[in-house]
C-alpha cells in the first residue's frame, strides 16, 4: 500500500495466471503503478503475445509485461530503470489547457453517444490528483456517460500519455450552475 510501483513477478512457464492478476489488480486499487514479470523465460515456449492480450484483457490498468530471467540475469538489470521510470511518470501532471485540448479531440473524433435524445457534453477537465492519476471532468450530466465511452477516453488517455500500468481514476463530475450559500 506505501509503494509507488508493484513489480509482479510470475512464472513463465505457468503463463499469467489468475492469482497473478489478482496481484495486480490489488496493486492497481492501492494507486501502485504496476509491471508484470514473467521470469523463467529460458525454460518456457510461453507465447508473449498471448499473455500480453490476456493481461490486456483482464486488467484495465495495462500494464507492461516484460521477460526475464533470474536465473541467468537476462532483463534482470533493467527492471530497476524500468520501475523507476513508471514511478516518475505516475507523478508527473498535465497542464489543464493541454489536458482540455486533448479531451476535445477526443471528443471530436468519436463524440459520446447520445441516450434518449440527449448528448453529453464535457465542459471541463483537471488533473486533480497524481498516484494515482486523478483526473476531474465537468459534465452536463452523469446519467449520458456510457461505460463503453468512458473506457474510450481513458484508453485515448492512456495511449497519448503513455499510462501503461499507471492508475488512472477519471470522476465526471456535474456541473453545477448554482452556488451554494457559503460562496462555495
């Protein structure tokens, strides 16, 4: 719960099995940046692709699934850089303007679709949290936001920010016309 990045190791020649990604899945709900290890890699004919589509599959964080292999100290050495590199970048922020101009292009390119004849709109997004990523977007109303989109945006986030195994947690918010009382 206190790291910043989780380094799952599994075994190659078992491929990525369930226990794995409940590791990894437990990781990722605790905001950690997660990597996937399949160590054992000399003794396996475990396909990378294969596991990598069932990681992709099962885990919406995306995480990164590289080889190794302990034993002989292949990929071993770059372990390390690599983890440091995804904690770094589960820290970093976006600026709110860039942060806007890619959500319009998103939405431009594949608008969100409309229920019972209304359409959402997005009026505002900010990067409220890092560890996990945090990202805040003003909506005319949380009831138009369909699941499916939801996961398009935040697969074109991951994509264009390079979030591979970084937690991304994404809030539409309502806006909200009226102020309250306090001035808040």
């Amino acid at each position: 719960e206190r790291a910043d990045v989780a380094i799952v190791v599994c075994d190659a020649s078992e491929g990525v099995t369930s226990e794995d990604l409940r590791a990894a899945e437990m990781a990722m709900k605790a905001g950690c940046a997660t990597l996937l290890v399949l160590n054992k890699w000399d003794l396996t004919t475990t396909d990378i692709d294969d596991a990598r589509a069932r990681v992709a599959r099962k885990l919406r964080l995306r995480p990164a699934v590289v080889t190794c292999s302990a034993l002989r100290g292949r990929n071993v050495p770059d372990l390390l850089p690599r983890a440091l590199r995804l904690a770094d970048r589960a820290a970093e922020r976006i600026p709110t303007p860039e942060l806007n101009r890619f959500v319009s292009e998103v939405v431009t390119k594949t608008p969100p679709p409309s229920r019972r004849g209304r359409r959402l709109r997005l009026y505002y997004a900010a990067q409220v949290g890092e560890r996990p990523w945090r990202i805040a977007i003003q909506v005319n109303d949380r009831k138009l936001i369909t699941r499916d989109w939801a996961y398009h945006l935040e697969n074109r986030l991951r994509e264009a920010y390079e979030l591979e195994g970084v937690p991304l947690v994404i809030d539409f918010v309502p806006a909200s016309g009226r102020r309250h009382k306090d001035g808040s």
